[in-house]
C-alpha cells in the first residue's frame, strides 16, 4: 500500500533529471520533499512547482554533498519542520569527462574529485538521514527507506570512467550495509541502477547522432530511459508498498544488463 502522503522525504540532487522526476511523483503523491542540491536556483524552480503539483511542502535548501556540516544541518532542519523524516533518495552525483579516459590515462584528482561527489557525499547524506529516520520510524511513523542511486557502471563497468565505475560500485556496497543494519528495526535500503537515462548529465552525448547508433546495439530496448521511468521505481521502494524489500540493487536499463 502507498503510504507516500505521510512521507516526509529528503532528496539529494533533487534539482535535475532522476532526482527531479523523482520528487515529481512525490508531490503527485502528496509527499512532503527536502530537495537538496548544489543548484540552489534549480532547487527552488523545483519546489514552486512541486507545490502546485500536490505536494503537502516543497522546500530547497543549498547544500554540496561533500560538505557534511551542510548535509547534517540540511537534513535536520528539514526534519524538524516537517516533523520528522521518512525517506531518503541519494541522487546527486556526476560524471566528469576527464574520467572517460584509459585507466593508465586516469589522475588521481579526478578519480578523487568523483569519488568525493558520487561516494562521500552519498555516505554524508545516509550518515545524517539515518538517526532521524530511526527516530520517526521509532515513533510510529511510516518506516524509514533509503534509495540510492548508482548506475549500470558499478554492476559490470562500462569499460570507462574509473573514478564513476568505483563510486558507484562503492554506494552499491554501501547500501547492502545498510539494509544489513538497519533492517532489524524495520528500515529499508535499496539501490536503483540506471541505465543510460535522458537527462542533462547524458544530453550531450545523446544529442552525438553516432553515439545514438552504437547505444541502439547496446541497449537491448534500443533506446536510453526517461527520467520518469527511474523514478518510479526509486518511488515504489520508499514506499510502503515495498516493505518486503531491502538490500536489493535493481537495474532499471532496458535490459542491457542481462547476460
Ligand atoms: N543519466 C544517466 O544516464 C545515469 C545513468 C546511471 C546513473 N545515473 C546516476 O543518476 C544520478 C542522477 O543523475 P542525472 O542523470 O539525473 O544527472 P543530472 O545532472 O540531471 O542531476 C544531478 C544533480 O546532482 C546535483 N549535484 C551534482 N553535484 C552535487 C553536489 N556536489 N552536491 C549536491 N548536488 C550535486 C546537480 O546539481 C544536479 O541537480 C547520478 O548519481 C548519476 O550518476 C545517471
């Protein structure tokens, strides 16, 4: 049963693409939404239009997942207002061009700079969501859920991007983790792998006609996703109508990830 209207649900990297489309569906749902992102003025066009889509409060906040006081203080003050906090969506992250080159190419500023984005800011996010969905869960509230997003690249690596290949690799790891720990006392982690998706991260290369050819080979669907179709899965597994699963690492890719 879709328990979202009770939600009150933070999500990182709210202000583009998967993360927006997620907090779309919330609002259709009348969620309660903390986006948070790096694009203070992306955040708030969002959240004017959350609220008029249903959302029960919309509420930006600017916040660069690698400064954690900035998470921490974020996280908290968006609890304290809406009355706690019931979900958690981890969607900020980029991919960096000079990451694309061969491993023997690769600097390690930026496989650190990516790192420090897609890995750490998703740790400092869960690190400071987590005690207070504990304690809303604790208090009778809709159990805490935890999405992270991580990508194809971190299930069987797409033969570039070393820094994004090892952080997504790494929040996949992360989130079994988590839903180890926290499952005892009802909370759930998951993670969505996306495959290639038509967001502002990847419309310079789907706009490359020839790259267009090769990812038709590529996708057995033969064509990338809509943000939307990521979204409402990340959707589904906070919701109570997935209270049955945790700690799973789903592939939405039009089945480029089958053997
Ligand atoms: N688009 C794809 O093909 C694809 C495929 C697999 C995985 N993903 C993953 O999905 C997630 C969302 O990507 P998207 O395609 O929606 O990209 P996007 O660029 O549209 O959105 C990413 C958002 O993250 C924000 N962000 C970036 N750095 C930040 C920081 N330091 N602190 C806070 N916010 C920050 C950006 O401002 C932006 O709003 C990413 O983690 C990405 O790795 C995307």
């Amino acid at each position: 049963m879709s328990d979202l209207a009770q939600r009150a649900v933070a999500v990182t990297g709210g202000g583009s693409g998967i993360g927006a489309a997620s907090c779309e569906q919330l609002a259709a749902s009348g969620a309660a939404i903390a986006v948070l992102d790096v694009d203070v003025v992306a955040a708030e066009q969002l959240c004017t239009k959350l609220l008029s889509a249903g959302a029960r409060e919309a509420v930006p906040f600017e916040v660069d997942v690698r400064e954690e006081g900035e998470v921490e203080a974020a996280l908290a003050t968006a609890a304290e207002r809406f009355g706690g906090l019931h979900g958690l969506v981890t969607s900020a992250g980029v991919f960096y061009a000079e990451d694309a080159t061969p491993l023997a190419e690769a600097t390690s500023e930026t496989f650190r700079a990516v790192l420090e984005i897609n890995l750490v800011g998703t740790f400092h996010a869960i690190r400071h969501a987590l005690p207070l969905l504990q304690a809303s869960t604790a208090a009778g509230g809709p159990a805490g859920s935890i999405v992270t997003v991580a990508s194809t690249a971190g299930l069987r690596g797409h033969g570039f991007g070393a820094g994004y290949t090892a952080s997504k690799g790494g929040v996949i790891s992360l989130t079994r983790l988590l839903a180890k720990q926290c499952a005892a006392e009802g909370i759930r982690a998951n993670c969505v792998c996306p495959g290639l998706t038509d967001t502002p991260m990847q419309r310079g290369a789907l706009e490359n006609p020839e790259f267009e050819a090769k990812l038709a080979k590529s996708i057995p669907m033969g064509r990338a996703a809509q943000p939307g179709e990521i979204a409402s899965l990340i959707v589904h597994l906070l919701s109570g109508a997935a209270s049955y699963v945790s700690g799973q690492i789903i592939a939405a890719d039009g089945a480029a990830t089958v053997v």
